[in-house]
C-alpha cells in the first residue's frame, strides 16, 4: 500500500489508499492519521477509488481511527469504495458505523458543509 | 555481524491437461512475514484463476479470503515466528478450486470467535476475520487442531 495525503482549501485532511489495505501496512494508516490529529487536523476523508482489497485487520484500523476520530471530536468519511469493497462494509455491517460517500469530492462536500 | 537472510517463498506449480481443462495443484511454502501476503494472494490469484467462470466478484472473494486465512495463520497461528512457514496448496480442478491453509501453531477453536455485527459492537476492532473467509468463499472447514484452514469455492 502507499497513500498520499493532502489538504484542501476547505480544511478536510484528504488519504488516498493506493493498494491494498491488510494486515502488513495498516499501522502506517493508523499512524498518519494519528500524527495529523495530534497537529490538530479535524476533518478526515479516506478514500478507496484506487484500493485493490481490504482485510479484517483493515477494517479493524479503520474502525480504530473511526474510535479515535469521534473521541478527539474529529469527523471522518470514507469514499470511493467499489461494489466489491462496499460488499465488506455490508457484510460486517460497518456501512452502519460509517459515513461513506461515493466519491471523494461528495465526501468534502459532506465535511465542509 | 551480517543480518540474516530473509526467508524466501517456495513454489512448485503441476499442470495437467483433462478433458475438463487443465488442473493445476499450487504449493507454496511461506515465510511468517505479513510482508509476503500480497505476492503469496497475487501468485495463487495467478496460477489458480484460469476459466471463464473466474470473473470479478469470485477474483476478489477469493482475494480477500485468502490474505485473511494467510494473516491468521502468519499472525495468529506462527505468531510471526520467522523460524517458522506456512504451507498453501491450491488444487484448481474443473468447476472448483480449494485452498489448503497451514500453520505451525497450536491451532485454535474457530467456533470460539465471533463476529461483532451487533451495533453495540462495532467498535470492536478485531474478529471479523473467520466470519468474512465463511462469507466470501463456498465451503471452510478446519482440521481437528485447528491450525489448517481449508477453502472452496465452486463455480457460481
């Protein structure tokens, strides 16, 4: 995996997943989001139009950072999953715990407003 | 003092034509390093998904399965123990292909995890491996220790 991570002119802390998302590299994800929180970033937007595949340990650093996010009175979006990627948000109901938006744009749009 | 060398995956592929299609029996043996999930799915994704059966869904299915049952037995059963390997072999046969996962670990009781899908739950960061393998593929099943995990899915 590599992710890039920029901010926009609205404020919103923006990660593209390059990849996949597993077991070997989730810290790496965890660990840039927890570094921009402590610098006092407060809008998160995760997005996945070009992620392969994600694991359990995957989903398990996202419902971290989601943890993580709410306690530090942040908010958090992900957007650009595939039907394929979307199907495992249904499958283990975390389409319930998260804000999902069909693109990253949308996702912005939803943080700024 | 030299560091030591990594440890490397091994490969053997057998290919045998039939009158169904070529069957093709896949056995790897894999270092304990999560690093080596990706190739270890890439390599099996590419030796075992030939067929016209074998579309997006069933490719991505079995993608994730397969880094899942790999992640449990590098993390959980060998506990990332480079001195210790996974075996993988993979037997694609006419309208199925079964994946055979094994650790060195003592094994473990699958039954004794439970998914978190209750609302309540769903912050519970771990757990939902074994429930997504049952999900995403047609058939698993475990020996009696519990350190091999055997995958199947059939042609939809």
């Amino acid at each position: 995996m590599a992710f890039t991570a920029t901010k926009d002119g609205s404020g919103v802390y923006l990660i593209r997943i390059e990849g996949q998302l597993i077991v070997g590299n989730r810290q790496e994800l965890k660990a840039a989001v927890a570094t921009a929180l402590d610098q006092g970033e407060r809008k998160f937007c995760i997005d996945f139009s070009h992620t392969g595949y994600i694991d359990s340990s995957g989903l398990g650093a996202l419902v971290s950072i989601s943890k993580k996010v709410r306690e530090q009175g942040a908010e958090l979006r992900l957007s650009g999953l595939n039907e394929d990627l979307r199907s495992l948000f249904e499958l283990t109901k975390l389409d319930t715990l998260f804000a999902l938006s069909d693109t990253a744009e949308h996702a912005i749009e939803g943080l700024s407003g | 003092m030299t560091a030591p060398l990594p440890a490397s995956l091994q490969l053997c592929v057998r290919r045998r034509p039939g009158p169904a299609g070529a069957s093709v029996r896949v056995s790897l043996r894999v270092p304990s390093d999560v690093g080596c999930i990706e190739e270890v799915v890439d390599l099996l994704l590419r030796h075992c998904t030939h067929g016209a059966w074998f579309g997006r869904r069933v490719r991505f299915n079995l993608r994730v399965a397969l880094a899942e049952a790999l992640a449990n037995a590098i993390v959980a059963g060998n506990r990332e123990d480079r001195s210790k390997s996974v075996l993988v072999e993979a037997d694609l046969s006419g309208d199925q292909v079964r994946v055979e996962i094994t650790d060195e670990g003592i094994g473990f009781d699958p039954g004794g995890i439970t998914a978190p899908l209750l609302p309540e739950e769903l912050d519970r960061p771990s757990g939902r491996g074994i429930f997504l393998i049952q999900q995403l593929v047609d058939d698993v099943s475990f020996n009696d220790r519990g350190n091999s995990i055997c995958l199947t899915l059939r042609r939809p």
